[in-house]
C-alpha cells in the first residue's frame, strides 16, 4: 500500500517529540517483552529450573533482532501476539525454544513491559516539565514588579503583579511535576510472575510441589496564537482519555479479563505521547512570551481609579470628617456617569477628573496622587514572588538541573 493510502495518527507524525513516538513503538514493545523472558529465565535459572547459560546467552545474543513479517503472519493464524512472539523468538533461539515464557502469562510481559515504557515515558515528561517551570520562573522573576490589573469572576478587582500572576501558573505545573515524581517513584510496581490468576499454581507444578506558515492571508495585521490553540486541543484530548480508563477499571471481570487490552493498546501511548506534545509545545510558548509594559499599564490604568473608590472613601470620612453616606452617594453618582463614557462613548476613564472639579473632595485633591498610586495597592506582592521562587520553585528544579538548558523547536 502507498505510504499515503493510510490513516496515520497525528500525535506521532506531527505533534510527539521522537523519544516519546519511539519510546512506545513496536520495536520497544517486542525488545522489551524479549528482556522480561531472559529476566525470568535468569530467575528461574536462579531457582533451581533445569536452564543453562548457554540457553540464555542465546536469548540474549538474539534480542534485538526481530521478524516481524513472521510474527504477523504468526498473530494472524494464532490471534495472539504474545505467542506470536514467542514463537518468532523461538525460531532464532532453538536451543532457548523450551524455555521462552516457561510458566508465565501474557499479562506478565504485556502489563510489565508497559510498566517499564510508563516509567520511561514519565522521565521524559519529567524534565520537559520542568523546563516549562523555569521559564516561567525567569519570567516571574523578571515581572515580579510590573504592576497589573487582577479580576476575579473575570472582572476588574484590584492590581497585583505579572510576577505573581505567573507564580499561579507555576504552582499547578509544580503541582504536575510533584505528581509525575510520586507516580515514578512510588506507583509503578511490576507485576509478579505468579500464573494465570496470582496463586503461583503454574510455578509449583514446574518445581514438581516446590509544516509551512498559512492562513489569515486577508488579515495581515493578525498574529494567531497557533501555538496555544494547539495545546488547548491537545490537552482537551489527554483529558477526555482518562474517561476510558475509568470505565474499564470500573468493569474488570473477577481475577482477570481482556476488555481492557484494546483500549490500553490505544490509550496509555497515546497519554504519553499527548501528554509530550503539549509540554514541548508549552515550553515554546514560554520560552517566546512577550510582556508589553505599556499594554499592561493602560489596562490597570482605565480601571485603577475605581478600584480606589473604597480608599477615597476611608479617606474622606477620616481625615476630612465627611458623612460616610453623602460621601458614598457622590461617589456612586461619579462612577456611574465615568462608566456610562466609557461603555457608551469610548472615553477614558474621567473619575479623577470628576473628584477633582468636586469641591465637596477638596481636603483629599493633594493626596490624591498618593491614593491612586498602584504600588501602595499590591501588597508584598513581589516579595511573594520571590518567597515562592526561593522556597518552591527552585528546591523542585534542583534534580532537573542538568536538563534545564534544551531549548524547544517546533517545526509546524
């Protein structure tokens, strides 16, 4: 068949970097059942079973050097893969033949090589992720003074620093790298070698009762977040496999069953392998992040004089003995009008403007720059940045290291 006749997946001819793609290929999946079979072999040897080094230095000698038309033609008249393998090992190891998967089960080389590409799979997450972490950081750090305009229920609130809006980026990615780490070194636990059901029955009989840039061609003022967009699509994916899994765990028949082999064979890769794509995709993103000043600035800047609203009235009310009501209603009748030119006539935001041509507000008109100023409204907001840095961030960096400088290309 021509090579474009067929579907091919997305993950793995565009978006997965090429460890991951081949970290879960065909190859490393037979490479790896191949090494569980010397492993039990070495073990049972150990054990006393009637096995020689001569038998498994020919396993050994014959690993990587598969047949994989014979093992299909095998899987097509056995419907099996795993005997389908063991047979075509057996053909290239004839003296190993009667030892290749003595006693075992499909389970033991399937579930356990999947384990070790899991484990494989998350060290290469491990340190992408955590590249992601450090630019974020350098920005953070770079930032922690730039003073902005915070919204909560998606609405103006009160200002805050880019610096700690980036810090709340941080914290969920440290949040995946804390769990990726516990995953690793605490979940992934081999399966053993105990028989079809775990009672080791089998094992007591053999010891005899012992692309180019396009689009927007109209628009060239438009700059896409391509990028970004991607990411979202990729992680919406990586999100929605979780509900597979779930359900299949949920109906496991009794000791065992196969209703999960199809599904694992298309999921667990494809997590990974998504999972990747978005972290080199997201390290691109940050590594290219702009912060324009300005921008920031002229954002807080139409908001800011509402957001003080409650400081002037403190003020009035304790410096310049104002009633806490007429106060408060002139100050709604100021904002009122400020908001109604600005959602129906574009203009700028006239309150000071009006507060100033207010006598009624005399007594507070000197201080008025003081109480406007943003950086009396931000708290220890960049100390926090720093905190955060000094005491989270860099302690988790700290393994990753080594890793830390490889930059992320994307081609397409």
């Amino acid at each position: 068949m021509e090579e474009f006749d067929e579907y091919k997946n997305p993950l793995t001819k565009r978006y997965g970097s090429r460890e991951m793609v081949t970290n879960f290929g065909e190859k490393r999946k037979v490479i790896l059942w191949r090494q569980l079979w010397i492993w039990l072999a070495e073990a049972q040897k150990e054990m006393g079973f009637d096995i020689t080094d001569e038998q498994i230095n020919e396993m050994k000698s014959q690993r990587d050097f598969i047949d994989f038309e014979t093992a299909a033609a095998e899987e097509k008249a056995r419907r099996h893969d795993v005997m389908a393998h063991v047979y075509t090992y057996a053909m290239v190891c004839p003296k190993a033949s009667a030892i290749i998967h003595l006693g075992a089960t499909s389970c033991f080389v399937g579930d356990n090589a999947d384990l070790i590409m899991f484990r494989d799979a998350i060290n290469i997450l491990l340190p992408k992720t955590a590249r992601c972490i450090d630019r974020l950081a350098k920005k953070a750090l770079l930032h922690k003074n730039l003073i902005c305009l915070a919204r909560t229920h998606l609405q103006a609130a009160q200002p805050t620093t880019m610096g700690r809006r980036i810090c709340m980026w941080i914290q969920d990615l440290l949040m995946d790298l804390e769990n990726l780490e516990r995953l690793k070194n605490h979940t992934l636990r081999f399966r053993g070698a105990k028989g079809a059901v775990g009672t080791q029955a089998s094992f007591l009989d053999l010891f005899q009762g012992d692309h180019e840039k396009i689009g927007s061609s109209a628009m060239p003022y438009k700059r896409n977040p391509i990028r970004s967009e991607r990411v979202c699509a990729l992680a919406r994916y990586l999100m929605h496999l979780s509900a597979s899994l779930v359900s299949t765990a949920s109906v496991q028949w009794l000791e065992r069953s196969l209703d999960d082999s199809a599904i694992r064979r298309i999921v667990l890769p494809e997590a990974f392998i998504a999972a990747d794509a978005c972290l080199i995709l997201l390290q691109n993103i940050i590594e290219g992040l702009i912060v324009y000043p300005k921008v920031v600035e002229a954002n807080l800047m139409t908001e800011l004089p509402f957001l003080v609203v409650e400081r002037i009235l403190v003020k009035m009310v304790s410096d310049a003995a104002a009633d806490r009501q007429e106060c408060h209603e002139r100050l709604r009748k100021h904002c009122h009008e400020a908001a109604v030119e600005i959602k129906l006539q574009g203009m700028k935001n006239s309150l000071v403007e009006k507060l100033l041509g207010d006598e009624y507000f005399a007594k507070i008109h000197s201080v008025l720059p003081e109480i406007l100023d943003p950086k009396n409204m931000i708290g220890r907001a960049p100390e926090q940045v720093d905190m955060f840095l000094e005491n989270e961030v860099y302690p988790a960096l700290h393994p990753y290291k080594d890793n830390l400088e490889v930059k992320s290309t994307i081609t397409i």
